[in-house]
C-alpha cells in the first residue's frame, strides 16, 4: 500500500500559494467594484439590477473566501503533519545507521 501514496509537501506548498493567489484576486475584483456606484450606469431598472449584483457577489465572494481559507488551513495543518513525519522517519533512518556502524544495539 506504502507503494501507492505519495505526498510531495513542495506541492502542497504550490497549492497554498495558488489559494492564497485566489484569495487576492477576489479582495481586488471586490474592492474594484466596490467603486462603481449603481447610479453611475444609466436607467434605474439598470442601476437596481447592478444594486443587486453587488450585493450577490459581495455574499458569494466573502463565502468563497471562507471556503478558500478553510481549506487553506487544512491543507498547511496537512502539510506541516507530513513534514513533521517525514523529519521523524529521517531522524529514526538516522539513528538506526549509527547504531549500526557504531556496533551498538548488536546482541551476540
């Protein structure tokens, strides 16, 4: 089974950056129509349709953005757990080979 699981901790680290990146992007598409005022764009059927749209996206782009944080500490509390096994095993491989080189732990 060990065979068919792998976890590459750098790419986890990519997938961070790459939620992080997300994150970014929709403060700015948020702060960016943050600007635009309703009654700037013309009729006020228009204006009441874009009234509503900010309100939807603004919803919906603060839900995504706790989602995206969500998994964002999910994914850095997953990582640091595999880097921390991954130190143990090395450390544990480690001390093993000493132990084996020194003549220690060897039972006559």
């Amino acid at each position: 089974m060990g065979d068919h699981f792998k976890t590459d901790t750098d790419q986890l680290g990519q997938f961070l950056k790459t939620l992080e990146g997300c994150i970014r992007d929709l403060n700015e598409a948020r702060s960016a129509l943050a600007h635009v005022r309703a009654d700037q764009i013309g009729t006020q059927r228009l204006d009441e349709a874009c009234d509503g749209f900010q309100e939807r996206w603004r919803y919906g782009s603060e839900q995504t953005k706790e989602m995206i944080d969500a998994i964002s500490k999910g994914v850095k509390s997953n990582k640091k757990a595999y880097e921390e096994v991954e130190d143990a095993l090395e450390k544990a491989f480690k001390d093993i080979a000493k132990q084996g080189t020194s003549g220690q732990g060897r039972t006559k």
